[in-house]
C-alpha cells in the first residue's frame, strides 16, 4: 500500500474530529504505525506566546523517563578533566581548537554541542555556523556547565531540549514506535508536565492552546489538554 493511501485508511480508523485522552491517542497512533519502520513519535504544543518577545520565549530541556529512543552524538568543548569527563560519559567528539577547526571545514556530525564556561570564548568562533542549526551551547539549556560529565550522561540518556518556534508551537520527539504504550505516554505527561512549569512571564491568557501527537509518517491525533 502506498503511503498516501496508508494515510487515508489510518485516518478512516479513528474520529479526526475528536480530542483524545494521552492512552487512547497513543493506541490510534500505535495501531497505525509502520511495520517495517521505527517512526518516532512526536509531540506538537501550540502554545499563546510570540516567541519574537524575550519575556514570552518557552525553551528548555526535559529528562523523558524512558528516554527518547534516539541515538544523541554528542560533541563536547572541554579540556583537562572535564574531558576526561566527557570521554568517560560517553561523548562521541571531545576537543578545543581542533574541534572547532573541524567544525568550520565543515564537520557537523552531531546532535548537540556541550562546552564548559572557560571554552565559550573558543566556541563563539563557529557561532554563525552552530547557532541556525540550533546547537550553540547555552546555559539555560543546560549546555554550557562545569558539570561537562553529566551533562553528557543526561544528552546520551534521553535528554531532549525544546524551544518555541517562531509560530508559538513547540515540537519534539518523545519516543519511537517500538516503544510499549505505557512507557509512551509516561513521556508524555513529562514533557507537558515540564511544559507547563516552563510557563514564561510575558505569557498571556490561554497558555496551553492544543497538544498532538503523530508518528513520523503516520497519523496525528488531538489530545485533551488537562
């Protein structure tokens, strides 16, 4: 069967019209997923911010309980022990100025960048080229840290950063299809969970406007916000 008319039978299975509790939007989207492929399963917040204002930006990083089921190459800015640190925690690219040589010839083959507070100065050499990626390391994500060791442990564990895009919505993946519906929507609730609590200052009104959950090339599905 062809993707498009997978869809349009997957879509038959359920009522589109409907919000749904996180157990019975994960069984539509597990019923419903590919056989052969390991989708992730994502999750779609629209939030009522504008993130274009400082006091209304929503970002952040949630340690999901089972893990997001995504394998994280980690790049790490340290020297001495936090390198060590870094190596010993499983960090795929430790490295100073031969890591950011490399970076600006082009070597981008990771997920996320980590950098202790003393190699910012190094690090805002390739700014231009990690920055519209989204991987700049940054404090309040949690990627700039004296704590290089467990910041790397955290990312190679499930840690999964967010941050609202320019529209008020913020996306993620929580986990993957072969995941059990249980451990699914305990990762859910986290994440709307930490979500809430992410609540900015300048936010106005009706935070938490619509939560979907989807598959990579499956169906999505409305969920209750409370």
């Amino acid at each position: 069967m062809s993707k498009g008319k997978f869809l349009v039978e997957a879509y038959k299975s359920y009522d589109t019209s409907k919000v749904y509790n996180y157990n019975d939007a994960v069984d539509i989207i597990l019923k419903n997923k590919r056989s052969k492929t390991n989708e992730t399963i994502e999750i779609s917040i629209n939030l009522g911010v504008d993130p274009r204002h400082a006091d209304q930006m929503v970002r952040g990083t949630v340690d999901l309980p089972n893990g997001s089921g995504k394998e994280i190459k980690v790049a790490v800015f340290a020297n001495d022990k936090n390198a060590e640190d870094a190596k010993k925690e499983g960090a795929d690219f430790v490295g100073t100025d031969d890591l950011i040589k490399k970076i600006q010839d082009g070597f981008l083959d990771f997920d996320r960048v980590i950098a202790s507070p003393d190699m910012m100065g190094s690090v805002s050499k390739v700014a231009k080229i990690l920055g519209p990626k989204g991987l700049m390391p940054n404090p309040k994500m949690g990627t700039v840290t004296p704590n290089i060791g467990e910041a790397v442990k955290l990312a190679k564990s499930g840690q999964v950063q967010f941050k609202t895009e320019k529209n008020g919505i913020v996306q993620a993946g929580i986990a993957k299809s072969n995941f059990n519906a249980k451990s699914i929507v305990e990762n859910v609730v986290s994440f709307v969970d930490i979500i809430k609590k992410s609540r900015p200052s300048g936010a106005k009104g009706t935070f938490i406007k619509k939560i979907s959950l989807s598959s990579t090339m499956g169906v999505s599905v409305n969920c209750e916000i409370n």
